[in-house]
C-alpha cells in the first residue's frame, strides 16, 4: 500500500508507529552494543537497559544554554524529529496486506536535514570544539550522502518507483540485479560511516574534541541528541535489510512476525557488524575516513552507472 | 674522554674565570666559573663536546656567601660524565648571562630559576614566568632564605595571561587547562588554521606544591624520601630512589649489594606498569578502548604484587637514605616470577599484533615527528629520545644500582621519530625489564639490606643521581645542609625536557593528532610542574577571569 491509498490520517498513523517503535528501540540497541563492547573488554559492563536510565537523568537535569539563539534551542529537536521522521518512513512489512513506507527521497532530505541541524547546533554552541566538530560533521555528510542516495537510487532505477515499498517489492518480484547487489555492498561499506561509529565518530570525538557539535549541550537538549544517535544504527540497518534483503521479512509464514524476526536481525546485525568493528579499531582521522568515503562512493557510482546503462 | 681531559678543556676556555673544580669520582665533575665564562664553557660542552644539557638551578646562598649559586648540569653520554657548572652571582648584581640562545634546551630550567630565586637572565629570548601561576606577585621568590615556606602572599590585582598572540590568519583552540585526554591540568594553547596546526604554546605548573622548598625548610633527610615518591603519580619510586641516591653520594654512604639488586627490581617493576599505562592511555586518545581495558587488565595483577611486596599498589614507601625498608622473601620472589612471566606471554602477543593493524598505523605512523635535530637541541630524553634515534638511557650510559652486573639490558632504538616509533620502544622495553627482572631476582645476593648512618650528615656536600625513570633520565641534585636537611634539592623530571618539544612536534601535523602527540612523549605533568588553540579567523574570543565567573568583578585582559 501507499500514502495515497490509506490516506492521510491513516499514513500520518502508521509512520507515528514506526517513530514511536524506532524511540522506543534505540536504547535498547545501544545498550546491548555496549554491552557487547565491555565483553570484549573483558569487563561487565552496564546494563543493556543503561540508555534509558542516562535519558531519563539527562531530562531531569536542567538545560543550560550558552546563547539565548533559537538555532540552539531548535537544532536538538529538529536533529531528533528529523531522525524519527525518517525512520519511521521505512516499512516494517515490506509487501503484503500491511505494507507502508516512504518515499526514499524524503527519506534522504530528512536524514539531510537531521544533520545540518546538528551542524547549526554546533556551530551556534560558540566553543571552539562544537564549531570544528560541526565542520567534521560537514566532510562526513558530503562524503556518505553521495553513496546513499545513489545506493537507494540504483534500487529505485531497477523499480521504476521511488516508494520503499516498490523497492522492496520489486526484488522479491523480479529477482535481483547485478547493480543492486553492487550498491548494497556500497551500502554496507557505508554503514559503519552512517551510523557514525569507530572508527568513524569523528565529529564527536570525545578524546579530541570533547564532544564536538554537543561539547555545550546539556540537560534535556542532550538527551534529544542522544536518542537521535541511538537510533542511527537501528534506522540504517532497518533500510539496509527492508531495501536490500526483503527475503528476509518475506519468508516468515505470520505477517505479525514479520516486523519481530526483522527487527531481531537488525538487532544482530548491529551487534556483529558495528559494535564489533566499533571496539576492534581507533579510530581513524577525517582526512583518512574521506579516502574511505571516496573510495566508497566509487563503488555506487559504478553501480549506478550500470543501473543506469544497462537494458532492463 | 675522561673527566680530567675535560676538566683541561674547560679550564683552557675559562682561563682566568675558573675559580675551582673537584672530581670526587671518575663520573661526577663538579666546576665553579665565573659567569663571564659561562657562555663560553656552555658552547663548550654542549657544541664542541656534544654534550646534553640535562637541567639547571638557582640556590640562595646570600646568608653564608652573600651570592646566589647559579648552576647547569651537563651529561656526556657516552663517558658517563656528569658536569656540574656552578658560578656565584653577587647579591647585589643579580645577572646571569643566559645560555638559551645556545641551547633551546635550557629555555624553562632559566625561566625557573629566575621564578624562584629571582636572578636575573641576560638575553633569554622568552623571560615569561614558568612555574608561579599569573597571579603571584612579581617580586616574591619562593626558593629564597628569607621567604617562608608557607607565606601567602597576596594575589595580583591584575594578572596578565602572557600567552604568545595567534600567528596571523590563524585561529585558537584551547587544550586544557581541562581536557578529556589530560589527567592532570595544563594548558596547550594551539594555533590552527582549519585542521592544520601551525604552532603551539605551553602553560603549565598549575600542580606546583614547592616540594623542593619545604623539603629544604621543613623536613629531614629520612623524611624526604616519602615526599619525593609523592612527586609523580606513576613513577614515585624512582624519584624516591634518585635521592636517596644522591643524598649518598654526598656523604659517601654505600648500601649493601642486596639493597641495590631490591631496588633495581622494584625500579623495573614500576617501568612495566608505567609503560603498561601508558599503552592503554595512547589507545584511549586514539578512540581505541579495548587497548586501554585489556593492558590495563594485564597491568592489575603488578599492582597487587607490588601491594603484597611493598603494602601499597603504588607509593612503595621503600626507600631511606641508606638501604631499603621491606625486604624480598623467597614467596615474593616466586610470585613476582610467575606474575611477569604471565605478563610477557600476553604483551608479546600484544607485540605481535600491533605492527599488523591498518587503523592503528594510520593513526601513530609519521604522525608528529621529532627529528634527531630538534630532539638534541631541546635536550630531550627517554623513549622520546630513543624514538628519534637518539640512543640513549641512563641504564647503559650511566649505571647506578645492579645494572652495572645485569647482562639482559640493552638499549631499544627506533629511527623514524613519530609516535609508532615512541610506541614500539615503549612496548619493547617492557620486554626488556621482564628479563631485568628476571636475572635480578636470580642472582640478588644475600647480605643486609640497609647501612645504617652513625654520624650526622656534614653540611655543604654536593651529590647528584640520576635515574631512567619510563620517561626518560630523572636527577636530582642535592647540596646538604644543617640541621638534618638539604640546603638545596633540585628535581628534574624528564618529561621537564621532553614538553618543550610539543610545539615543534604538532606544528605541521592535524588538531586530531595533537592529544596522541602529547600523549607520545608520556606526559607526567606532576612531575615537571611545577594548550590553546586559536583560530584567528573565526573572529574574537573573549575568555572570562575567574574573578568575573565567581562574581567577584574584576575584570583579566581578555585573549
């Protein structure tokens, strides 16, 4: 299904659902991260319900602004709304009865918008750390954002549709192309940069930029922040598994099980792919992740070109 | 070259300016001049003789000699020759020429001299104050007879920040006084222009206790070993160590064999957790945490053994001018055996693996550079050194305690001069004190542990020790005194020298680089004491005084 056959209220509904499902998750996904990281430590680590417990200090704590600028009381929220927003266009069914998704441009103007906020926010922090951190930030985004639109594009070419659930639809109808396989290897090199983590979280780098765009966030605006990047890992990986491998929810028998066998392979994704990679390396100067990006983004250039070029 | 062919050298350039000299020993070369031949004698040592500037001191002497006593430490490596050079400043011309336009490597131990015993120096290209903090009052020196240990004088109505200006077109960014990767407070005052660094200044001394003041004035001889080990954080023993060291060079105490072969292990021992630290440290200012967890994993099991030794994890509290105060049972040794054969079994597979890691190369290879150059200008000393090629270490250079027996040290040298070669030496010296260790505890000799001193210390007798402490060579130089005391007790950390390095090693390199930059050298910034980066571009950048924080209202020249 699509926007226009359920509706207004009943899209606004369902995209509420995702948000509110991805909210609720992202903790939790982070918390067992973690916790994954403090095993290969050798070390306990804190509860996986961790996360929610440092949300729910922060919110309490109050929120203490360094200038009176609305960009700063403003770009938290539009960081997390964004985020959200985004997520919750992702289908939970790919196809089927109860399928509803975005559109993947919208999708990629909100993730756009998700951070250039966070850039405002640093640079309306007025430290010297949130404003080179925001500028990180800047070289990071010009680097990934090439590579996912044109990963989700070569996935939208094959389609001939831009929705996420003709995407999905499309390979379980038609089977897949060489250059989607291509943009999803792209894609999942990607990953790792999208989601910000070792060795990538270059804008936020704690040991040398204390912590670049939120170094002077506090309180409530910096739980905002947080959850937005909890929920990072779970929305790339969701879009990865829902655009690229929709076997996957297609093969589970009951629909109700569908978005549960989903979400615990999002989970375990992100557990063995990001946090493992997140605590086996440094991480790496911005200098050296734009190489990495460069290189990354060769490869769904090529892909799209034959996406592009090839006869279907 | 012996002692006394450089005793002819240096009496030929001072001509009639050399007042005295004494030779206690074939290492120890103690001259007075007078300070018109100290540039000259200076030259000498450090350009013709290819000696080491290692550090220097003021001492106030005005009550029993109506002078100051200015005096620089030189070291000849590869003799294994110290060279003490003393010259008497009137009290009523307080000058001394400056040798820092010859070796940029004595620019802070002047500075110093000049913030504690207030002589002035001629031609010193950056006279700023060093270790008094910006709101001491400018005509209070500290090391001065007259002045009490625990005055309070009054603070500086308005004191000035002197930090060097941004270079044009640049723009600061301010590392410290409080930073993530800094344990203790200092201040880089770094000069960017984007990422790119294009230069670096240093405040510091924020932790200065004046431990040499009150040693000097308020405790005893046995009493200064338990503060000296209270110096650094990491590294107390050895401090601890080098004076009682010194203080027995002075009076010609010699300690039992079995004394010695103790704290040559107990010094090797407090190498491998400082090293192991500082593995786990470089990792964390890399992003790289499960470094940090598992050395510091390997790390704890030494701790407890020096606990179950010593009854502390850390400050030994071992060492009395004399001998040492706990000895090794047979259990100690057995355990101290097991532990650090499991610790070398783990660290070489540690060895084995860092060389191979792609990120880890790309964050420490070729990354803030020291070149032997810069490192023999600014007399620097330790794994840094020996990072750059320079090969040296007090161990070989100069032996003290059982080294002189102990076949299993040997130098590590590595050649490149970035923070992968700094590393490497770091991990592989690890190896090298396990064997230490290992052959010490083997061969220690039976005997007593402690030469117990029957007479009084007699006052104005000179010693000087040094020690390779993790950082590098640590001295301490000592003049005895009346009442049970030093009258003097100069303290040089190596990280003393090694600091003033950072602003040539980061300068050309990435503000991402700067904190494992700093890191590399191995700060210990307890020890010496005793960075801002500005980007000019970006526009003004008010800093606000404490006064103005906490209400107060006065107001502190703003940048």
């Amino acid at each position: 299904m699509s926007g226009e056959q359920l509706g207004p209220w009943a899209a606004a509904l369902w995209t509420l659902a995702g948000m509110l499902v991805i909210a609720a998750l992202a903790p939790l996904m982070e918390g067992l991260i973690r916790k994954l990281r403090a095993r290969i430590h050798s070390r306990q680590g804190p509860p996986i319900t961790q996360p929610y417990l440092d949300l729910a200090k922060l919110l309490i704590k109050e929120d203490l602004r360094v200038s009176p600028s609305v960009l700063l009381r403003m770009g938290p929220l539009v960081f997390l709304a964004a985020m959200l927003l985004a997520g919750g266009l992702i289908p939970l069914w790919p196809t089927g009865e109860h399928a509803y998704g975005g559109d993947a441009i919208v999708f990629a103007y909100l993730l756009a918008l998700a951070t250039g906020s966070v850039i405002i926010t640093g640079l309306a922090s007025r430290s010297p750390f949130s404003v080179v951190g925001a500028s990180r930030e800047t070289v990071m985004m010009a680097g990934t954002e090439p590579t996912l639109v044109l990963s989700l594009l070569v996935v939208a070419v094959n389609a001939g549709s831009l929705r996420f659930t003709d995407l999905a639809g499309f390979q379980l109808a038609a089977g897949t192309e060489l250059s989607v396989i291509v943009a999803a290897v792209a894609y999942v090199l990607a990953l790792q940069v999208l989601v910000a983590r070792i060795p990538f979280d270059i804008a936020e780098a704690e040991t040398e930029l204390m912590g670049g765009p939120f170094t002077e966030l506090s309180g409530p605006s910096l739980a905002l922040c947080k959850l937005a990047m909890y929920t990072k890992p779970l929305i790339f990986s969701l879009l990865f598994l829902q655009v690229f491998l929709p076997w996957l929810g297609a093969a589970v028998p009951w629909a109700w099980l569908q978005p549960i066998v989903v979400l615990a392979a999002v989970f375990l994704l992100n557990l063995l792919a990001v946090g493992v990679i997140d605590a086996l390396n440094p991480r790496l100067r911005v200098d050296q992740a734009v190489g990495y990006m460069a290189a990354v983004a060769v490869i769904a250039i090529t892909a799209m070109a034959y996406a592009a070029l090839a006869p279907h | 070259m012996t002692a006394k062919q450089v005793l002819d050298q240096i009496t030929e350039e001072a001509g009639r300016h050399l007042v005295d000299s004494r030779m206690p020993r074939p290492s120890r070369l103690y001259v007075t001049i007078g300070r018109e031949a100290l540039r000259g004698v200076t030259e000498l040592l450090f350009r013709k003789l290819g000696g080491r500037y290692v550090v220097g001191g003021g001492t106030d002497l005005r009550e029993d000699e109506g002078c100051y006593l200015i005096s620089h430490i030189f070291a000849l490596d590869p003799d294994d020759i110290y060279v003490v050079l003393h010259t008497r400043i009137p009290e009523d011309d307080a000058v001394v020429p400056s040798i820092t336009p010859l070796i940029p490597g004595a620019n802070w131990a002047e500075r110093e001299i000049h913030d504690t015993v207030g002589v002035e120096l001629l031609g010193h290209p950056d006279p700023r104050r060093l270790i008094l903090s910006d709101d001491w009052p400018e005509d209070v020196f500290p090391m001065r007879v007259d002045q009490p240990h625990d005055a309070q004088p009054p603070y500086l109505a308005n004191p000035k920040q002197d930090m060097k200006p941004a270079p044009d077109g640049s723009h600061v960014v301010p590392i410290g006084p409080f930073f993530p990767v800094l344990e203790e407070p200092a201040h880089f005052r770094v000069f960017v222009e984007g990422e790119m660094v294009v230069g670096c200044d240093y405040r510091g001394f924020y932790s200065h206790r004046g431990i040499e003041k009150i040693a000097c004035t308020e405790l005893t001889y046995n009493q200064i070993p338990f503060i000296a080990e209270r110096i650094c954080g990491i590294c107390g023993f050895v401090h601890s160590c080098c004076y009682c060291m010194a203080v027995e060079e002075a009076a010609g105490i010699e300690i039992p064999e079995r004394a010695r072969y103790i704290r040559t292990v107990m010094l090797e021992l407090e190498r491998l957790h400082s090293h192991l630290l500082w593995t786990g440290i470089a990792g964390h200012i890399i992003g790289f945490d499960t470094l940090l967890m598992q050395t510091w994993r390997m790390r704890e099991p030494l701790m407890w053994l020096a606990e179950e030794i010593t009854g502390n994890r850390k400050t030994y509290g071992m060492n009395l001018v004399g001998g040492v105060r706990r000895d090794f049972t047979d259990e100690a040794i057995e355990k101290t055996l097991k532990v650090i054969g499991d610790l070398e079994r783990e660290w070489k597979a540690l060895l084995a693996a860092i060389p191979g890691d792609a990120t880890l190369a790309a964050r420490l290879r070729d990354m803030c550079v020291l070149t032997p150059e810069e490192g023999v200008e600014l007399c620097v000393t330790g794994p840094t050194a020996r990072g750059s090629g320079l090969a040296m270490d007090v161990r070989v250079d100069h032996p003290y305690m059982a080294y002189r027996d102990l076949k299993s040290m040997r130098k590590i040298v590595a050649r490149e001069g970035d923070v992968m070669a700094r590393t490497m030496v770091r991990l592989e010296e690890t190896l090298v004190a396990v064997d230490i260790i290992r052959e010490a505890l083997e061969n220690i000799p039976e005997g007593p542990i402690f030469a117990e001193i029957r007479e009084e210390i007699p006052p104005g007798l000179e010693g000087l020790a040094t020690i390779e402490a993790p950082r590098g060579e640590v001295v301490h130089w000592v003049l005895t005194g009346e009442e049970n005391r030093p009258r003097r007790w100069r303290v040089r950390a190596p990280t003393y020298a090694n600091l003033q390095t950072i602003p040539a090693m980061v300068t050309g390199d990435t503000l991402a680089d700067v904190p494992i930059g700093i890191g590399s050298i191995d700060p210990c910034f307890s020890c010496t004491e005793r960075l801002e980066v500005v980007d000019a571009s970006s526009g003004r950048v008010r800093i606000y005084s404490a006064d103005e924080l906490t209400g107060r209202g006065s107001s502190l020249n703003a940048q």
